[in-house]
C-alpha cells in the first residue's frame, strides 16, 4: 500500500510538471491587439495572388509575411514602417518575381504584375528598402546574404531561423515549423548562365525545406502561418501540442498546397486555434467584397468549424491574446 501511494504520488507530481510546462510554452497574456492587415492586388477583394499580410504587435513592431507580387515594392505606401519580413519558400509567387504598377491593375483573377522584380526579387527590395531583419529558415540565408548585398542592403540582416529555435523582433517571437511543399528557386531569380542551364534541363535551385512560421507576440497571441504546405503532423504535435497557435493563416488553394477539405480538417482537427484566415486561394474569391457562390474560399468557410474571416485586401482586422477578432472582422 505504502508502495502504491509512493507511485500515484510521483505520478501526479508528473502530471502536474506536464501541466506547468504546458501553460509556460505560451506568452503570458499582455494588454492591445495583433493588428493584421492583408495587402492584396485589389483593394476590398481577396484575389488570385494575394499572400501578404502585415502583422503589428502592440508594441508597434510590424512584420511583413510573404510578400509576393501583391506589394507594389518598398515604396508601396500601404507598408508603412516594416521591422522584418518573413519568407516561406522561394516559388515566384510567394518572393515575388514582379509587382503591380498601380492599385487595382489587372483584374481580381488575373492581376496586372507588370513591373519585373528579378534576379532580386520583390521581396529583397522591400527588404533593403525598409532596411528590414529578414528571417528565413533551411538553406535560404546564403541564397540571400548576396542577393540584399548586391542590392544595396546589409548581408547580416538575412538571419537564420532554423526549426526549433525563436528569434525575436522588438517583443516579438519568431520559430519556423515545417511545412511540406518545396523549395526550388526558378531560373530566372539566378545568374543568367545557370538560371538558362537550369531552365534548359527542366530544373530549380533547391533552398532546403520550406517553412512555415509562428509568431508569438507580447499580448498572448500565438499566429500559425502555414506556408505553402499539405496535411503534415507537424501541425499537431508542433503547431498545437508544442507552440499552442491559437490563430492560424492557411493556404486552400488546392493541387499547390491544402484544399478547402483538407484545409478545414487541419484547422478543425489538428491545429484547433480559435479562429483562422484562409489565404492562397488562387481564384478572384470576392467581389465587392463578398464571397463568391462556388469558389474554393465559399466551400472553406462552409466545411470550417472555427470562426474564419476572409482576408480582404487594406481591411485591418484586431486579435486579442486568446485569437477571438475584436474588431474589423
């Protein structure tokens, strides 16, 4: 008997470790809200290339994800003062081989990116232009140490951020998690004879895994940004069990990356956060700012659980500690 109750002891003593270390992997809830705001081809619309958001702590740092074609260069006036931007992988579309001449170019399904951002890339403009930290995972940092180099930049703002470790920008956190998808650079952001060696063989330059991020800010907030990426269960045990991301920005554009299916089964099942943006739809998803009937974005919100608010393009939207949407929404 003595025995036994020695050993329900230290189990429960085990148990209540767990619980503490649980509860300490998450930021303590602190005062303000994580302003979010979309920077869309379009404005008021949720488009084809829209990836961007602009995310700003109550501490007034402000992070620029996945840039892509929709930001019109550093100087697009929406961007405002940016702290560093974060990259998920190097597809064009995500670091951005061109850019919008103007507000509204093109239409909602096929924007106008006309103004040619390469070899540099959109991305590394903003970057340099903003004299921004760009924090960026796998193998990407020697990739693009030059790159902000040749452009003027300063090489040490390119930092690493490999899986399993946080960096921090002003009070916030920053850990990349993985994603699957892939990694390839296309020729055209390489040196003119290999990116024509390349393209003549039908390949990219691969830059390591892709990534996605958490963002864990100084109110409490805890952000999964998934990145291109399919059903991984990472995004349990990391993601959820590990980081506890309660707000969560997911890709449902399908064959690329999770479908509006499978999107809602990773939200509803494995991430469980308290409210999701959907992102990369690929498709012109609104129009006046109203989802479209039998678009890709239509069968997401109807198939999610969690309360989902679409992203459209200049609206801010406010998140408290907890990832509940407090205004904008």
């Amino acid at each position: 008997m003595i025995r036994i109750s020695l050993v329900l002891s230290v189990a429960a003593l085990c148990v209540g470790c767990t619980g503490m270390a649980t509860q300490s992997s998450r930021p303590a809830a602190g005062a303000g809200v994580v302003k979010i705001t979309p920077l869309g081809s379009h404005d008021g619309e949720f488009c084809a290339g829209d990836r961007a958001l602009v995310l700003e702590d109550p501490d007034g740092t402000r992070i620029l994800y996945d840039a892509g074609n929709t930001v019109r260069g550093a100087n697009d006036p929406r961007l405002g003062k940016i702290d560093a931007v974060l990259l998920t992988h190097v597809h064009g579309d995500h670091l951005g081989a061109a850019h919008q001449p103007a507000a509204n170019a093109g239409d909602c399904g096929k924007p106008d990116f006309s103004v040619k951002d390469v070899p540099a890339s959109n991305t590394v403009n903003i970057v340099v232009g903003k004299n921004a930290r760009f924090l960026v995972g796998s193998d990407m940092p020697a990739f693009f140490q030059p790159k902000v180099k040749a452009a003027g930049g300063d090489p040490t703002k390119v930092q690493l951020v490999r899986f399993g470790a946080m960096a921090r920008v002003g009070g916030v956190k920053v850990a990349t998690v993985p994603a699957v998808h892939t990694n390839g650079v296309g020729p055209e952001f390489l040196e003119k004879d290999l990116g024509e060696t390349l393209r003549a063989n039908g390949l990219s330059a691969h830059l390591g895994p892709p990534t996605g991020y958490i963002v864990a800010f100084t109110n409490g907030l805890v952000m999964y940004l998934s990145g291109d990426t399919g059903i991984t269960a990472e995004q349990d045990v990391v993601v959820r069990r590990h980081y506890k991301a309660n707000l969560a920005v997911l890709n449902i554009g399908d064959v690329f990356t999770t479908g509006p299916a499978e999107a809602a089964y990773v939200i509803d099942e494995l991430v469980k956060p308290n409210a999701v943006i959907p992102s990369h739809a690929n498709e012109a998803a609104t129009k006046g700012g109203k989802v479209l009937p039998g678009t890709k974005t239509e069968a997401f919100l109807k198939l999610v659980k969690a309360p989902a608010y679409v992203p459209f393009s200049g609206k801010t939207m406010a998140f408290d500690g907890s990832g509940k949407c407090v205004s904008g929404c």
